[in-house]
C-alpha cells in the first residue's frame, strides 16, 4: 500500500473495480500516537494502518486526488497480511507491489501460491528483477499466469502500462489482460523485454543522465536547461529536472544505479553513473517533491511572494531562478508543428541549440541501439516515451522529424557510429521510420526491413487518418465536418486550444443542414487536441470591447447562444466527447448536446467570471435547466431511473426553486471545476445517462456507437419552461452579496459580477406566476454577458488572462 499500491488500487477503484489492499502489519507494535487514541494491538484500525493509510494519501493527492471520486474508495477494503490472506482467493488479479528486494518478493509468491485461486492472474509490478529470478523454483501452473504489470506513476494520470513477459506466461492470459487494461483502466499497453528499467525508464533516464552530463558544457543551470528540454523541443512543462523532482532522486538514482550494475555491455553504460551532486542532494533529503525540496523549490522572494527558487550545487543553497531566453527557442515560436520546430533548434547555432542537439542526438542513437534489446520494434518505443513520460514525439518519430539522411550524416561526422537500424532503414531506399498509406500509419519494421501497418485498437477512431482518407465533409479553418461511417459525422474543433470562435459556430450550423439533408444519422463532437476545448476566444472580444462594438458582441454571443441550441433541439441524436480542459464555452457546447461520453480526466466548469464576466453561451440557462430536473426527479422519486443529476436537493433546509438557484449561483459564481468525469456527474452538470470512457483513444468510438444507439425512434428534446422568483430572490440574493462584500470575502468588482449572475438566475422581472422560455433566459444571460464588457475591471481582467493566463483580482 506504498505510493505505487495505492495508487493502483484507486486506479482500479475508479474504473468501479472492487480492490482488497493488504500491507503488513506496523513493525514495532503499537506507537505512543496509537495508544492515546486508545487503539490495541487487535484493533484493526491500526493492523490496517498501511493500508488505511495508503488509500487516504491517494484521498488526498495534490493537485488532484488519484480516485475519480471520493465515492471510489468505498471500493477499496484495507486488509493486511495476517488476518486477511482469505482475502486472496476471491481475486481474479492480484498484484505484488512489495519493495524491489528478491527476498521480500519470494516470500510473497511463497504466500500466493496457498491462497490465491488457480485462475487468478499474479503480476508484478518490479521495473529492476528479472522474472526468472522471482520465478526461480516456482511450479509450471504458477509461472504460466505469471508476468509483470509495471505502471507509472501518478496511476491516474500516467497511460503507459508496460507488459513484460516470461518464457512460460500463457499468451492467452496476456492477451486477456491487455484488453483489460486498455478498455477498462484506459492505459496504453507497451511490450517490453525482461530487462533492467525495460523500456520507458531505461530511455527516459538515459536521456535525463544525458541532459545532466552535458550541461557544463554550455554553463547552463537547472532552469535554463527545463526551459530547452521542454515544450519548446516536445517535453512536458516538467521538463528534465521538475521531472526528476516528482519521479524523486533518491528513485532516480535507484533507476540509474540498476541499470549501470546490471547492463555491463551497454555502450553508454557510463552515462548512467550520476553526478556527484545527486548523491549528496539524496544525503540531504532534497529528493524532490516529496520532500518538499530537490532541483527546485517553492520558497519566497525578496518581495515576500512565493516563487520557483533552483539549487546551486556548488553551495546547495537555492537561489531565484532567471529569466530564460534563448534566440533559438525565440524563433522557433513561429513553428506550429513540434517536429519542425525541434529541428530549427537543433541546428541553431547558440547554446540552446548546441545542447539541444547534443542530448536528443545521444537520445535517439541509444534508442535505436536498443531495439532487440529492450523492445522489438520502433512502436512499443515511441509509445512508451509518449506515455510514460509525456513526449509528444518518440525516438524514432525525432529521427524522422530531424530528417533520417541527414542525421545520420551529421553524427557520423562527429565521430558517432550510425546505428544498424538506421543503416538498414537507409540500405532499404527508404527515407523514414513512419509513413502514411491513405488511411493507416505504417512503421519500419526491422525483422522484415519493410513497412508494416501500426498495430491500433478497433476502438479507436483517428481523425487525421480518416481526414487524409478523403472522409472531410465540410471545413473551414477552425473546424472541420468528417465522415465517421455508418452515417455519422464528427465535428472536429481545430482552433487553439480549441477555443470557440465563429468558424465554430458557422460549422456547426452547416453540420444542422447537412446530416438531415444528407440521411446521415447523428453527430459526435470530437477532437484529437490536448484539450476538447478551453472555452470562447477571448482575444476577440477584446478587440470589440476596444473598438466599443457592443453590437457585434451581442451579435457573437447570440450566434454561439443559437447554435447550441440548434444542436440541443437537432432532429437526430448529438453526442459530445470531451476531455481534459473543457471551461467554459467547452462546458456550454457539451451540456447542449443530448449526452456525453467523457474521459475520466475531465476539467469541466463555467469559469467566465474569472475574467469578469456571467456564462454568455447558454451555460447559466442550462445549468439552471438541469438542477432543476434534478430537484424534479428526486422530487417525483423518478432518480432511479438514471434520467438527471447526481446531486440530490434536500427540500427540507431549503424550499422550492431558491436550493436551485443557490446550488446554481455557486456552481458559476465561484467558478467550480470538476477534477474528473465523476466529479462532473456529482455536481449536476452531468447526469447519470452520461458516460464514463477510461480511454481517451476510444471517446470518438464510443461516441459514435452512442449516436447510432439512439438514433432509432430519436425524437428531439421538448422544449423546457422555467419559473423563477425574480425581484425578491434577486434582493436577498444583493443582501447577501453586500455582507459578503463589507466581510472582505468580495471585491467590489466581484460583487458587480455576482450581482448581474443573481439577476439572470433569479430570472429578472418576474415571479413565480409568469412561465420563461428558454430563450427568454438566455437574453437575460446575453444581456448581462454585454453590461459586465462595458465595464473598465472586467476588460482589465480579460487582457490579463490572455496576457499571463492567470486570474486578475481586481
């Protein structure tokens, strides 16, 4: 029940899979904080102490906890080795996370054999001990369903899942649980070889004793070096050493250790000896974020703020980062596509490019020196570097990005021999590892020294390939209308950050036309960004607001306001699939479609009044609409039915509609954003008809076989009418915002926000008696949308948002 076991049994849980979490008993019997709380030795508060304690750390991970919802870990059940081995025969899996010591593994497998069933599955988790040491002795019908399951971590939010397996595990077993672990935990399945670190740990350390090795070479510092081997060059944020914070250094050190002791014959078996510095940091306790100090370090400025501070190994002191600038990555801006732009740095003649060029260059010849050892072909490797460690391309994928030809050239110049894969790709006539073939991706295999097909799950659907397959319906620049088959069409956003602008709007209102007018079906709204959507582009309604354009800004939010709704009322089904960020206006746009198919890692909520303005989309109208279904159906007993929200209003504290309104003004007013789908589902934006996807692969495919579910007999939504309070509500409503506001809790700016959100909400002029439409209900959120732009604060907010990326409180 370490951070590993943990974090796969909250894994599992919140793909509703029910867990058993065993641990040892504590060593040592009962601690001093034990006894006041007045616990013994039987008490099974503290013989679960490891376990209990494993599931709340994963309760309370930062920034986000490893279950989906709290409601997960009612899944788990603590145990410990003692009292529950009878637990042990009820798994059809059991998972051996125990401590990377042969000993303590072997012990472990001496206990399995007696309690766990014969059909269980028995994996591992290891990444340094070979399977024929921990099988050594072990009968035949125990090694067949034996191999290693090694995941990374954080679980929920890592894909890779790597496989490793040995000369007797039954194929078909493997077979079974790689469907498993794609489809039901969403992971991507990597296949590696029995050796030390396997595949994504033993190139992505490489590459990061590598980035360390070559520092000194251009004098560069922690900082500068993140700042290179980052986004600018297709790394995550984390970059090398933020990276190495989070993996830990002591781990770190461990991984490298591991393979320098065990892979004698690597070539660049000495890469792996660590600097001096990283023992000594290990001896200090600066092992990362765990410790709460390693390479960098949250510590305050001379002005008293919090900032980023990085250590100086010369005097471990931390010292305040520089700003980083570099006129390679400078220029590189102007490159969209990662790979043109890792290539412009590479061969940019400053220091940045120098050192660039010298870590991926080491980088992708140990790669490809390592087929055959570590992984058969360039697929399972590139794979595992992008979901283990969050590339956006892979070795082999660089090689190509960097010209294959001209690599090879430029490091045989330098005296580096050209690896024998690469001469076989070149020998061949060929001048890539990848290709395109209309539709499918093809990869070089080097067994056959030919092209053969990606392997690639049914599920999933790719956009681009069906895109290059001629299946583009209709397009324009920031969105396109695609051909799924079976009379389904997509509408793909492909704006930045896919926000919302009127190339959008304008496709989705030919996608109405066109899907009856064509016999098509239904419509899914999907994309293959990092985000579905981060909401409107704000960039133009600045440029209105300056011009003072207040009619082209009502004219834009009213067409965003008519085209949601022209998907909710569509006469065929509209299913959208999002993912990741989905703020605001990405929020709007899916709660107007008939039901959504989601990735677990779901950041929904309405967020507008962050920069100073109400939902303007249709996000207040719907969030009113489906609490108020909520509160109806719980109202009529009807929840079992799984027809709306989660959320379940209690009429006895508060009566009639103003629970709604209130639930409603805080889901907005404070800008609420769910951590997950669950979360989503729990709040009330999503409802229980709503599905949960654990793979984002296959969002696009569930998707559409959710259209064609519901497309026989579909009948469009009824209008609904609301009845809300109006002047008096809206008076308590400013009774509150004005205590609030004389408490400090609000700023004024707030309080005007907060009081244009109560008018729309509590309906404007009207009272129970009076029935509104929908459309009467978006004009008010329109309407007040317009009168928080012509404000001086709200217009300060939005250009800092767009500027910084961060909130302004003004």
């Amino acid at each position: 029940a370490g951070v590993m076991g943990a974090g796969i049994a909250a894994h599992l849980a919140s793909a509703g899979i029910p867990v058993t979490l065993l641990d040892i008993l504590p060593p040592g019997g009962l601690a001093d904080e034990d006894r006041a709380k007045g616990l013994t030795e039987q008490s099974p508060q503290w013989r679960n102490k490891f376990a209990n304690t494993g599931i709340e750390r994963a309760l309370t991970a930062k920034p986000t906890s490893l279950f989906y919802s709290k409601r997960d870990a009612k899944l788990v059940t603590a145990g410990n080795t003692v009292d529950n081995l009878d637990l042990i025969g009820a798994a059809d899996w059991v998972i051996e996370v125990v401590p990377e010591v042969l000993s303590i593994k072997k012990a472990t497998y001496d206990m399995l054999e007696k309690h766990a069933k014969d059909t269980a599955i028995i994996t591992s988790n290891t990444s340094g001990i070979a399977i024929a040491e921990m099988m050594a002795g072990r009968p035949e019908a125990f090694r067949k369903r034996f191999f290693v399951t090694h995941f990374f971590n954080p679980v929920r939010h890592m894909k890779l899942l790597e496989f490793v397996v040995g000369p007797d595990t039954d194929t078909a077993t493997v077979a079974a649980l790689a469907e498993f672990g794609e489809t039901t935990l969403g992971k991507g399945i990597v296949y590696g070889k029995d050796t030390p670190n396997f595949v994504a740990n033993r190139i992505g350390v490489f590459a990061m004793m590598a980035a360390m090795h070559h520092m000194d070479a251009e004098g560069l510092t922690f900082d500068q070096v993140d700042k290179i081997l980052g986004p600018s060059t297709g790394r995550p944020k984390s970059a090398t050493f933020r990276t190495a914070d989070i993996v830990g250094l002591d781990t770190m050190v461990h991984v490298a250790k591991n393979v320098y002791d065990h892979c004698t014959t690597d070539e660049k078996r000495d890469t792996f000896i660590v600097p001096a510095y990283l023992p000594q940091m290990v001896e200090r306790k600066l092992l990362g974020q765990k410790s709460g100090a390693g390479f960098f370090k949250m510590d305050k400025s001379p002005d008293g703020k919090k900032a980023i501070h990085r250590l100086d190994t010369t005097t471990f002191e931390y010292v305040p980062t520089d700003k980083v600038r570099f006129d390679s990555l400078g220029e590189s801006r102007e490159f969209d596509e990662v790979g043109e732009r890792t290539k412009f740095i590479v061969n940019y003649d400053d220091a940045a490019g120098r050192y660039a060029w010298a870590v991926l260059r080491d980088m992708i010849v140990y790669s490809a020196n390592r087929l055959g050892e570590i992984a058969d072909d360039i697929v399972n490797v590139d794979r595992a570097m992008k979901w283990g460690f969050n590339w956006e391309q892979g070795p082999f994928e660089t090689w190509d990005s960097l010209g294959v030809a001209e690599t090879a050239a430029r490091i045989e110049k330098e005296g580096i021999p050209v690896p024998k894969a690469v001469q076989a790709l070149l020998a061949a006539g060929l001048s890539s590892f990848y290709k395109f073939d209309g539709a499918d991706t093809l990869y070089f295999d080097l067994a056959t020294k030919a092209y053969k097909p990606v392997p690639q799950s049914a599920r999933i659907i790719d956009l681009a390939a069906l895109k290059r397959a001629g299946k583009t319906v209709a397009e324009n620049d920031g969105a396109s209308l695609i051909d799924l088959g079976d009379g389904v069409l997509c509408l793909e956003f492909h704006t930045k950050m896919n926000t919302l602008d009127g190339d959008i709007v304008a496709m989705i209102n030919q996608a109405v036309e066109i899907i009856p007018a064509k016999g098509y079906k239904g419509l899914v709204l999907s994309n293959q960004g990092e985000h579905f959507s981060a909401g409107a582009n704000l960039g133009l309604v600045v440029m209105s607001i300056f011009s003072e354009a207040w009619d082209e800004i009502d004219m834009m939010a009213r067409e965003l306001q008519d085209a949601i709704q022209k998907l909710r009322f569509a006469p065929f089904p509209v299913v959208a699939a999002p993912f990741g960020l989905a703020l605001g206006g990405g929020t709007e746009i899916s709660l107007g479609c008939d039901r959504v198919v989601a990735h677990g890692e779901l950041y929904m909520g309405l967020v507008e009044v962050g920069v100073g303005v109400v939902p303007g989309g249709g996000g207040c109208k719907e969030t009113l609409r489906r609490f108020f279904m909520a509160q109806q159906a719980n109202t009529a007993k009807m929840d079992k039915a799984g027809l709306y929200a989660i959320w379940e209003p209690d009429r006895s504290k508060i009566g009639g509609p103003m629970q709604v309104l209130q639930k409603a003004f805080e889901q907005i007013g404070m800008a609420k954003v769910s951590t997950s789908f669950r979360e989503a589902q729990e709040s009330g934006l999503l409802s229980r008809t709503d599905r949960l996807v654990m793979n984002r692969d296959h969002l696009t495919a569930e998707a559409k076989a959710e259209v064609l579910k519901m497309a026989e007999g579909y009948t469009a939504p009824e209008p609904f009418t609301f009845r809300l309070p109006g002047i008096g509500a809206f008076t308590a409503f400013q009774s509150a915002l004005a205590d609030m506001e004389i408490k400090g809790q609000l700023l004024p700016h707030d309080k005007v926000v907060a009081t244009q959100l109560a008018k729309v909400l509590t309906g404007g002029d009207t009272n129970y008696a009076v029935t509104l439409t929908e459309q009467q209900v978006l004009d008010l959120e329109r309407e007040a949308f317009l009168n928080l732009c012509k404000t001086e604060l709200t217009l300060a907010r939005i250009q800092h948002m767009l500027q910084t990326g961060k909130p302004l409180r003004n």
